[in-house]
C-alpha cells in the first residue's frame, strides 16, 4: 500500500507512520504533508523517505533532505492528495482544512482512511456523494466507527437495526456542573483513556466529540439519527456496538490505541499482525455504562440537534466548535461560555438547503466570524 499522509506531524499522522514503521514490506510512504511543525516533518522525510512533501502554512517552505519533491500551501495539499502514484489517503488533518484535499483525494480515485471527522460533519452529503460517484469506500479511523464497520462485516445492511457508539466521559465525568463552570484547559486537556490532539481532546472533555461522532456514523453508515444511541463507558475497551434485527449485539473490544484502527484501515479487509498486547478479559476492570448527561454535557444535546437539522447546520456547529475551543485553549472564554458561543452561532445561522461546496465554504467562514466576535465579546465579559 502507498499512501500519502495529510497531517503527519498530528496525533493520528504520527501513529500512522508507526503503523507504516512496523510494516515496511506492506506499507511504501509516498506523501507526507504537515501544518506547522517544520523540525518533525523532516524528520519524517529522513526517516521515510517519501517522494513529496509540503509544509502547509509556509509558502517558502522545502525539504532540506535532497530528492524530495515540494509542494506548496493548500494547493500543495490537494497536489499531494492526488499524486499518481498514490493508492491510499490518510486524511488526518484536523479542522477543516482537510476538506479540500479530502475530496480531490476521492474524485482521482484515491482509497481513503479518514481520521478528519470535521470533513464528514461539515459537508456529510457532499463528501458521501463524490466518494458514492467515484466508488470510493470510506474506511473509518476514527475508533467507534472503525468499531462499527469491524462489526458490519460480513453482515446483510438490511439487519442492521441501529448502532450505540461508546464515549469514556472524558475528564470531567463525575464533576458537578458547579466545578465543570471553573474547569481550566490544563485540567480538560488530561484525558483518562486516550492520548490525542489538543482540540479533540477538548471535545472529548465537553462530549461535543461525541456529538460529532453521531454525525460522522449517521453519514458514514447510512442511518437516521434515532437509531445512533451514545453510551459512558469509562473503560473504553468497548469501541461501540451494532444492534441487529434479531437482537444480536457485535461488539468491537480492543485496548485504546488508535494504532489499532488505522492499521485496520490500511490493511482491510485483511489483518496485520501487531506487538502490542490484546485486551485480557481476566485482568481488566468490570466494564460499565451510563446514559450521558446532557444538563452538564448540553454540547452533545446541541451536536445531536445540528446533525438532525442537517443542511449547513452541521458547518455552523464544526466553525463554531473550532473558534470556541481555540479561546478556551487560550484562556479567553471560561468553559460554559463555549457552549454559549456555539449556540448563538447556530442561532444566528439561516440554513442552505443542500449545500454546493462554495456555500459550505462561505457557511464555515461566515460561522468562524460571528464565533470570534462572539468570543471576543464573552472574554470582555470575563475582564470586566
Ligand atoms: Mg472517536
């Protein structure tokens, strides 16, 4: 397999080249793109020697290592995603800048492992609709989903009745809402189970991950928002369940590393071998599960309600989540004021029926500027 990586520098993009590491006579890197992180991107070339490379937010940006093609900017990304000798897309960028070079990936015939959860959020119809056109199958990154369509396989898509996606709670699952009003960055940013990204690990704290999470499956799956139910399982060895029509649950367990999923997706419908121990069901705690809390998690209740709305409300909540959690990261805005930011964002929005991609585009831009006004005008609330 020759994949490109977008977004290798990143949580995901990093566990994807260990994957690629382990499997040197499977896996060939041929396109590794990064943001910002100058100094491991070469790394990464040094080490892997792909054919081409592009930094994205620096124009000037080329590789020091010799024989490596540049590339350059967003262009440079979409350049990157659809060179021939490419068979395989992981789109690991995260945020919305992947969107583009995600569908330029589908429409050259690309197959996909797809880490970017905001891309299907945002533009769900859109990107399901090319990856149908061009027969692309979105193999899914992302642990719950990758959980599903592991338990899909081999089954009938008529049987399946529904599917429950499991959620640790993140950080703050016990906290009372008096306490989660003052919860801090530094304290969001410790979660229990998984190792990721800081804004995904944000989401996770506020549950909004989760609520992207229902969007990503009711598009990736094909299913009506009634039959996606979300479970708190603080363990997280089981990645979700699939609800079948004689009352049948499949279940996924593994141990919570994502190197898990990504190898399934590069490797599907096949398994690669791996070093890392299974989960051993006589040493592991007693699993357990709840109902969520949407009075002191309402950003799972707001997710769930865009994805249902649908159209560009999806694009607004996605725009909106990114400037939020960005001031809360920063200090700017407490953590209740986020949900405030996204609600009245999406409340000031007015829908775009079936959206083309320029009005997705102009949607997600127009939601990042009433977001940020929004948060400038909260954190002179907090000063004063
Ligand atoms: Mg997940």
């Amino acid at each position: 397999m020759r994949i490109a990586i977008l977004g290798s520098t990143g949580s995901i993009g990093r566990q994807s080249l260990e994957v690629a590491r382990a499997h040197p006579d499977k896996v060939k890197v041929i396109g590794l793109a990064a943001r910002t992180n100058a100094a491991l991107l070469e790394d990464q070339i040094a080490e892997f020697h792909p054919a081409a490379a592009c930094l994205s937010n620096q124009p000037g940006w080329s590789s020091s290592v010799e024989g490596v093609e540049t590339f350059h900017g967003a262009p440079g990304l979409v350049e990157l995603a659809t060179l021939h000798a490419v068979d395989l897309v992981v789109a690991a960028t995260s945020g919305s800048e992947g969107f583009q070079p995600l569908i330029a990936a589908i429409r050259a015939g690309k197959k996909i492992a797809l880490a970017n959860k905001e891309a299907l959020v945002m533009a769900g119809q859109l990107v399901v609709r090319e990856a149908k056109a061009a027969g692309c199958l979105l193999r899914p990154v992302d642990s719950e989903h990758s959980a599903i369509w592991q338990c899909l396989q081999g089954e009938r898509r008529q049987n399946v009745e529904g599917v429950t996606l499991t959620a640790s709670g993140g950080p703050f699952r016990t906290w009372a809402a008096g306490e989660l009003a003052e919860a801090t960055p530094s304290q969001a940013l410790k979660h229990p189970v998984w190792s990721m990204g800081s804004k995904i690990t944000i989401d996770s704290a506020t549950l909004m991950n989760k609520g992207l999470e229902v969007i990503e499956a009711h598009w990736l799956f094909d299913l009506p928002f009634s039959r996606i139910r979300v479970a708190i399982h603080p363990q997280s060895v089981i990645h979700s369940l699939v609800h079948f029509a004689d009352g049948s649950l499949k279940a996924q367990l593994g141990t919570p590393d994502m190197r898990l999923p990504i190898s399934y997706a590069l490797s599907w419908p096949d398994r690669w071998h791996t070093e890392q121990p299974a989960v051993d069901l006589l040493q592991i705690q007693p699993l357990t599960f709840f109902e969520p809390d949407f009075e002191r998690f309402p950003l799972l209740r707001l997710a769930m309600t865009a994805g249902e709305l649908g159209h560009t409300y999806p694009t607004v909540l996605c725009a909106a989540d990114e400037v939020a959690v960005s001031a809360f990261l920063r200090g700017e805005i407490s953590w209740t004021r986020m949900h405030a930011v996204i609600e009245q964002t999406l409340d000031q929005h007015t829908q775009i029926v079936d959206p083309s991609l320029e009005e997705i585009l102009a949607a997600d831009a127009e939601a990042r500027n009433v977001a940020q006004s929004l948060c400038r005008r909260y954190s002179r609330q907090a000063v004063l």
